[in-house]
C-alpha cells in the first residue's frame, strides 16, 4: 500500500445524488485527497451508473475506505497500475454491491494511460 496511487469512483443513484455530493465535499476538504472528479450524472467509461472519482495514496486508503462506508454509497477502490483492466477487476476492492463494468473500454493488459492523470484529471 504505502504511497502507491489509489483511486476511488463513487457511485450513486438519482435518490443519493446529494449524499455523494455530501461526500465529495468532505473528501474535497481532506488534505490529503490529491484530486476530486466532478460529478457525473450517467455511465462513462466502464461505470455504467453516475460515479465521480477520487485519488489518494495508499497510506490514506483506511481512512478513504472509512468515509464511504460511513456514508452508505457503493463504491470501487483500486490501485493505479500499470495494468488497467487488472486494476479494476482483481485488485479491485467493491464496498457495497458491486456492479458489472464495461472491461472492453479499459485499456488492453499491462498498459495504463491513466497514469499520467493521475491526481490531475479524471479519465
């Protein structure tokens, strides 16, 4: 874990939109959340419902994971590889149910063009 790049996606329905946003503040505020996505509102990406990201380091990942299962919302907790599709399937940690994602949009094994947004942008 230590200082490796970690994101979180927050999902959420029409009905928790202001619960995420409640959270989002919160983890906006937090020092040491490197970035906070914007909100949004459909599937992008592989995330087939409304979801917004988060990026941290490894060693705030306890405390990052403590905040969402607090507030009730699902989410999915990954490291950032060099390997995308692994990130979010075998090193992907769910809290709540977990959702089937569209793998076929993740970049191919052994290749993550997430890297260099990583703490910048979301994808």
């Amino acid at each position: 874990m230590g200082d490796a790049p970690y994101h979180a996606h927050i999902y959420y329905s029409d009905g928790e939109r202001s619960a995420a946003s409640a959270l989002r503040d919160q983890f906006t505020a937090r020092p040491e959340i490197l970035f906070t996505g914007q909100m949004t509102d459909r599937g992008v990406g592989p995330h087939p419902i409304p979801q917004y990201e988060v990026h941290f380091l490894g060693s705030s990942r306890d405390s990052v994971i403590a905040a969402i299962e607090a507030s009730g919302l699902r989410a999915l907790v990954h490291p950032l590889t060099n390997d995308d599709l692994v990130d979010h399937t075998t090193l992907a940690h769910w809290i709540g149910e977990p959702l089937e994602l569209d793998v076929s949009v993740l970049d191919p094994p052994g290749i993550n063009q997430g890297v260099p947004r990583f703490g910048k942008s979301d994808f």
